[in-house]
DNA sequence: GACAGCCCTGGCGA
DNA sequence: ATCGCCAGGGCTG
C-alpha cells in the first residue's frame, strides 16, 4: 500500500505570531529536520508532520504508516494536534507588547526575534530531550535525541530517502542493555540518566504521573483544559509541585525541571536559568554582584523570581525570546546591516587589486568569527562570501 | 552551600 | 600542524 499523505492544509498564522523558521530552531525541540526549502519536517504521534509556512499562513500535511487504523482526513485530529502542538491559543503580540512595556531590554531585543513561541511538546519526550541537553550542545543533543529515535523509536515513514521515528517509550528506553548501548553511542553520562529516568516512568510512576503534573490549563494532547490556579512569587503552585517531583528524577536538576515544566508541561512561568540566562541576567539585569556573584541554587531561584515578576505569567515565553536572541546560530540577524556594507565595499574593491580599506577587513573578519560556528543549514552562502572576503585581504596583506 | 568529577565534541589560541 | 584548554542550555555525591 501506498503511503498516504494528507492533502496540504492551512491555518490563519501570521509570522510575528508564530516563526517556525526561528521556533523550531531554537533549542526547545530537537527533531525538527529540513526536509526541503522552507519546509520542517517531524514524527508526532504517528504520523509525520510537515510544515511550510508564508506571510499570511501555516501550510501543514500529515503523513500516515500504511498500518494506521483510522482513515485520514475523514477522522484526521492533525488540525487539532498542530493547534496544540505550537501552542497558538495565546495572542504572542499582545504578550510582546506587553513584555516591552514593563521591559525597556526586552523592547530593544525582541524585534528581531518575532513569533517565538513556546511549543506544546510531549511531556516525556521533553523531559529526555532535556536530560541530553546538560552541559551540552543544541548540535549534539539533536544528534544524541536522533539516535534515540533511531534506535528505539518507531519507524513513521519517509520523506524521501530520509527515515523519520516517532519517541520512543518509557518502555523501550528501560530495555535490558539500553544504558551500556547508548554509553556506546556516544552519550556519555547521561546513559546512565536516560536509562534509570525510564525504568522510573515505565516500572513505578507511570506516564500518567508525568502528564498529570501538566498545568490543568493546558494539558495533555486530548485532555480536556481545567483552572491552573493564581500566580505567586515562586509561580503557582500546580507548578511547583511539578518542578519539585520532576528533581527526584537522575539527570534531573532545577534547570532540566524547568525546561520540562516550560515546554512540556504548559507551565508558562517557568523560566529555566542556563549559563546562557545566567549571563543575561548579569549582562541585562544587575545580577553578579555581592548575594548573587554566582548561579547558585539560591540565585537560581532569585533570577527566576526577578522575571517572573517582571514578564508576568507567560514570564518563561519572554524568556525563551531573549534567550533565543542571544544564540550564536542566530547571530547573524543583530549584524545584518555590517554584512550587506562588507559585501558592497569588497566588490567595488575587487577590479583595481588595491588594498582594501583597513576598516572594511576589520567588519569582515568580526563578522565571520560570530557566524562560523553555525552548524549546516541555510546560513553556509552567507558565511562563504564572508570567507571569500576575509581570505581575498589577507592575500593582499601577504 | 561549595566543589570536584563527569562523557564527549568542537573551536580557539599558543 | 598539533596540542592543551575550555565551554557547551548541569547534575550528582
């Protein structure tokens, strides 16, 4: 049987409301993968999901296993799941504006970065997702959760010649063996986290015990939403609770309970503080000095508290904008204007074989040292017109 | 509360 | 060219 792809659909969505281009980009979900221009591609609750998207619209189709019993798109709840899964009840530009009023840093970053917007992941996927991400890479943790997948998740289907499984399951990550496996597939200690974090949900707690954490709001994909109670200093205390019973997990600490209470279980206020966040907050909002010289668990807690006052509620989606304004792979838009000036200059100088203008290799040289780093995607002829640059004075120099 | 130690990778300066 | 060092979305004992 032939694989049964849904017709392309559409939903009303506009870029400063949601930008997939930056959301699926910036360290909240792993598995995005390009799977041809402007297009991202994933395996959700199974099938796999596609998205494009324009000005005006999220272009989205599903496509189905030749084993699935329902028969799409007559019972087809993708347009429910792509709701849910990007989160798109919340009005993002009200939010914004509102950030940028009580935040004069927030105003002069945010800009830039428009329509970021917390997802609405699967609690255990974020929270494995999450365990990855300790003292590590946005690059390595996509290739670390890919090899989960790969290995112990279920295979979708294809796009192309490329592969794409669902998460796997607390079951299948507790498997005799998995933890030496993934030792050997390069994961390092956290092996040992991912191992015994699912022998807890798959022998003891059980999955319902992690989505019942879920903000009564916001839960599970096909939960009925209920009241999520006041917000408070430390945040409310559905949130609390959850944060708290998320530590006694291995591999688990504040931050990683933070990240899975974020984008995993609808708790908007929360905000996870990283080195990242920690260096904004230093940078941007006084902390580093006497009570708060280092991030300790009590600075943790009084970073947290300071944005939670300051953003309000939905304070961990203002977080994830700033935060996602400060990653390297996305650096290139706080030095756009520098890039076009450079590329004139250079191909004006060209023909004569003069020296170049001291200045002009100085930008070029800043410029590509802030951008190398970037792992492939679409910013590699943006990058090699710089290198061309930078190598076209050296020679000269020489 | 402070502090090593932990797995592994890539970039950078010497 | 090659090496040592260190940071990269931390957690555990």
């Amino acid at each position: 049987m032939a694989v049964r792809a849904t017709e392309w659909q559409k939903l009303p969505v506009t870029l400063t409301e949601l930008c997939i281009n930056t959301t699926l980009r910036c360290g909240q979900s792993f598995r995005w993968r390009k799977s041809a221009d402007d297009e991202w591609s994933c395996a959700l609750h199974g099938r796999i999901l596609s998205f494009r998207q324009d000005a005006l619209y999220l272009h989205y189709r599903a496509i189905y296993p030749p084993s699935t019993l329902h028969t799409p798109p007559h019972d087809d709840d993708t347009p429910t799941l792509v709701k849910h899964y990007f989160n798109l009840e919340p009005d993002l530009c009200k939010l914004y504006s509102q950030w940028a009023a009580s935040d004069a840093n927030f105003k002069k970053r945010a800009p830039k970065f428009a329509g970021v917007r917390i997802l609405r992941q699967d609690p255990w996927e974020a929270l494995i997702g999450f365990i990855c991400s300790s003292n590590n890479n946005i690059s390595r943790i996509s290739q670390m959760v890919h090899n989960l997948c790969l290995h112990y998740g279920p295979l979708i289907g294809h796009i192309g010649n490329e592969a794409y499984h669902d998460f796997p399951t607390p079951e299948a990550l507790a498997g005799p063996g998995v933890e030496q496996h993934l030792q050997k597939l390069g994961f390092g200690y956290r092996a040992k986290y991912i191992y015994k974090t699912a022998v807890m949900v798959a022998d003891s707690r059980g999955l319902a015990w992690l989505d019942e954490l879920c903000n009564p709001e916001s839960p599970v994909f096909g939960q009925e939403p209920k009241p999520g109670g006041p917000l408070i200093e430390g945040g409310r205390e559905g949130y609390r609770k959850a944060h708290q019973e998320l530590l006694a997990l291995h591999g688990v600490g504040p931050k990683v309970a933070d990240c899975v209470c974020l984008m995993g279980l609808g708790w908007s206020e929360s905000v996870p503080v990283d080195t990242h966040v920690w260096q904004i907050a230093q940078r941007d909002y006084k902390f580093g000095k006497g009570k708060h010289s280092s991030l300790t668990p009590a600075t943790y807690t009084a970073v947290a508290n300071h944005f939670r006052k300051l953003w309000g509620k939905e304070a961990g989606w203002a977080h994830s904008v700033l935060f996602t304004a400060d990653l390297k792979a996305f650096s290139e838009r706080l030095v756009a204007k520098t890039e076009i000036k450079t590329e004139e200059v250079s191909v004006k100088a060209e023909p004569d074989g003069s020296g170049v203008v001291e200045s002009t290799t100085k930008t070029a040289t800043a410029t590509k040292k802030r951008v190398k780093r970037d792992v492939g995607d679409d910013e590699h002829q943006v990058v090699e017109v710089k290198e061309k640059i930078v190598k076209r004075s050296k020679r000269r120099k020489a």
